[in-house]
C-alpha cells in the first residue's frame, strides 16, 4: 500500500479558528486537515494528519515518517524558529519536507524570520492563510512524481 504524506503540526495550531483570526484566520484545524486531504486525494495521496504541543513528539513523528510515509509537510510554529532538534531529525528522515505557515513569519517580530526547518527543507509556503496546506501537498507531489516515480 502507498505512503501517506504526514502533515505535522506543532504548538498551539490547535486553536486555530478559536483566537487570533487577524493573524491565522477562522478555520479550525479540522476545517485544515478535511481541505489537505481532499487535495492529496486529488494527486493520489492520502495523508496522516497530526497536532502536538510537545517538541519531542515532533522529533519522534518526523523519525516515524522515515519508514511509513513518503514525505512530510510540517508547521512547526513556534520551534520552527528554536529547534535544532527539528532540524536534525528532518536531515535523519532523508524525506522531503514542504514546510508552512500560516502567516507570512517575514513580516512579523524578528525572531520568526530565522527558521531551522527551512534550512533542510525542499520548500516553503508562507502568509498565504490555510490554503498553504493545499499548495504544499500539490508542490510535494509534483516532486515525489518526478524523483520516485509515485
Ligand atoms: O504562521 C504560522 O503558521 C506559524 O507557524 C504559527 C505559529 C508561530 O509561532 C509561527 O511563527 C508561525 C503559532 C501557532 C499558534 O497558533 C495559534 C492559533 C490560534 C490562536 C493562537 C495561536
């Protein structure tokens, strides 16, 4: 059976649509993972969708990916621009990562315009709002139909 792509989400992605609409608009979360699979079923894909608020459980899922997915789209939020540790186990996995925000991190505060994840990343999608999920599948399938002939 074919690899799901694993979509990872990190801290507080979980109140999506519950605070701060101006910045990261009013879907949920649930709203995000219904749209991400509609468009991986569109490119013969299915995905695995996944929140935590835990860093470690970031690293372990992005390990796990190594053997049962066939690339990763990850939001890290706020460790995108603390961990070393992300960093690290994406260069382990030897997946590509589409990376996403929400917002556009390079017109907010400083400190979120350095990411790790994009330092070993094949991409990024940022500040295009929800719909960057659904580029991120497109852009990750375009590249697994050209380098693993999937
Ligand atoms: O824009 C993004 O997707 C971010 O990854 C979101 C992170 C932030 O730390 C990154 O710099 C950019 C924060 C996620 C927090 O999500 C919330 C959702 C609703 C209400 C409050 C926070």
């Amino acid at each position: 059976m074919a690899k799901p792509i694993y979509v990872l989400n990190g801290p507080t992605l979980n109140m999506l649509g519950s605070r701060e609409p101006h910045i990261y608009g009013s879907q949920t979360l649930a709203d995000e993972e219904a749209m991400t699979a509609d468009r991986a079923s569109a490119f013969g894909h299915t995905i695995d969708f996944r929140q935590t608020n835990s860093e470690g459980q970031l690293v372990d899922w992005i390990l796990e990916a190594r053997e049962k997915a066939c690339g990763i789209i990850l939001n890290g939020a706020a460790y995108t621009h603390t961990s070393v540790a992300l960093m690290d186990a994406i260069s382990a996995s030897e997946l590509p990562v589409v990376e996403v925000h929400i917002s556009n991190i390079f017109k907010r505060e400083p400190f979120r315009h350095h990411s790790y994840v994009s330092t070993v990343s094949l991409g990024v999608i940022c500040g295009l709002g929800p719909i960057g999920y659904a580029l991120a599948v497109e852009a990750l399938s375009d590249y697994l139909a050209k380098h693993l002939g999937s």
